[in-house]
C-alpha cells in the first residue's frame, strides 16, 4: 500500500467517525433523518417543570450525531421532532425519563413513547452500587469520562455557547451503548420483564408528577 493511500484510507475513516453536533431553531427540519430507536434528552431552565421552562430538546439515533432543537419561550410548535418523539416503532431512550417525558408533554402537548430509562435499569441491575448517574453508569460499563460543568448554565440564552451544545449532545451520544450493556445485565440477572413494565409505567408516572403527585407514592398504605 503506498503513503497516498494510507492517507486516503486515515481520511475516510476519520470522516466516519467523526462527530457533529447541530443545532436547530423551534424543530428538526424536515430533511433531517433519523434511523432506528431515538436517544432522547433535554434542558431546562431548572428542575421544577411547572415552574421551569423547557429550553432544548436534543436526540441522536446512534450513529455519533446529535441534533439539538432549541425553543424561545411560548414556541413549542415543532410537528417534525414531535413525530419522531411519538413514532411507536421507535424506542426513545432516556437517562431518568421521569423528568424529560414530563417537561415533553406539558411543553410539546404529547406524551413520548414506547421509552427506555438507563437510570432505572442501571437501578433495578446494579444493586452493587447507589451511584446512578449518566456520569457514573458511563464511566463504569463504557469507560468514558462525561464533564456535567455545564449542567447548571442558564440554558434559556438567546444564544448557546459552543460548551453547552457540547454537553448538551454528550447526554445523548451514550444512551444506545448503555441500553445495550445494560439490557445483557437484565437478562443476566432475570429482570428484563420487570425492567419493560417498569419503562411502559413511566410516562403514566409523568403524568401523575404533573397532576400533582409527584412526592407522594400513591401506593403505600399511609
């Protein structure tokens, strides 16, 4: 194989796997394609969803691309991303869904599904541990080392800085690997149907946190 070809060969494969965040006003555009099952999250001014506006909606189908959808206040009309977020051939993926699928029906008017949570796999597998993160779960089942600096940065900017978009699509890139290492550990350990009636019962805890129960557990005795 000669020089001009390695380097032929060392471009392509840097093309390929090269990341690319992108970020959008109000909705996906419609040339936008997305493939397979969606990891799904989002950002808000805070964590009070009644309180608290929803500000990005970020997706990835796994391929190493994030797509962020930003919202001005009172703009939530995006019937594109809304079809992917409601296709019910598609999984959408989610890192503690609780929170995301509320702030999604009350601000987008629809409820997500089918879903899957890593963060209530990771607890109904990983009993060994009481660390849940996305941070912890990703540095332990993929060695990947996730930054949460801008975590807590005003995400109802007119204009969002190169590091929030950054992190923003970190929170999505992951989520198809953990499903996967996570669903062999269900089947391990016999809690994979328990894990599927756990995730179809989330967006109905949803919407019980947004009508109001969010810190009672309506099925204990007292």
């Amino acid at each position: 194989m000669t020089r001009a070809s390695i380097l032929i060969n060392f471009q392509t494969i840097l093309r390929r796997t090269a990341i690319t965040n992108y970020l959008h006003k109000g909705d996906l555009p419609e040339s936008v394609k997305l493939a397979g099952d969606l990891a799904v999250d989002t950002e808000a001014m805070g964590l009070n969803n009644r309180r608290d506006r929803l500000c990005v909606v970020q997706v990835s189908d796994g391929n190493g691309d994030a797509h962020l959808v930003q919202f001005a206040p009172d703009e939530y009309n995006a019937p594109h991303l809304i079809s992917l977020l409601t296709d019910p051939d598609r999984i959408k993926i989610f890192h503690f869904a609780r929170f995301d699928l509320a702030i999604m029906r009350l601000y987008l008017g629809v409820p997500v599904m089918p879903v899957y949570c890593t963060r209530t796999a990771s607890r109904l597998v990983r009993t060994y541990t009481d660390r849940h993160g996305y941070k912890d779960i990703c540095r332990e089942l993929l060695g990947v080392d996730i930054s949460k600096q801008q975590q807590t940065s005003d995400w109802g900017t007119d204009t969002l800085s190169q590091e929030q978009i950054d992190y923003a699509a970190t929170d999505v890139l992951h989520l198809h690997k953990l499903k996967a290492k996570l669903d062999v550990m269900l089947a391990r350990e016999g809690r994979t149907e328990l894990a599927q009636a756990t995730f179809d019962f989330l967006p109905w805890r949803a919407e019980l946190d947004l009508a109001g129960w969010g810190n009672e557990d309506i099925f204990a005795h007292n």
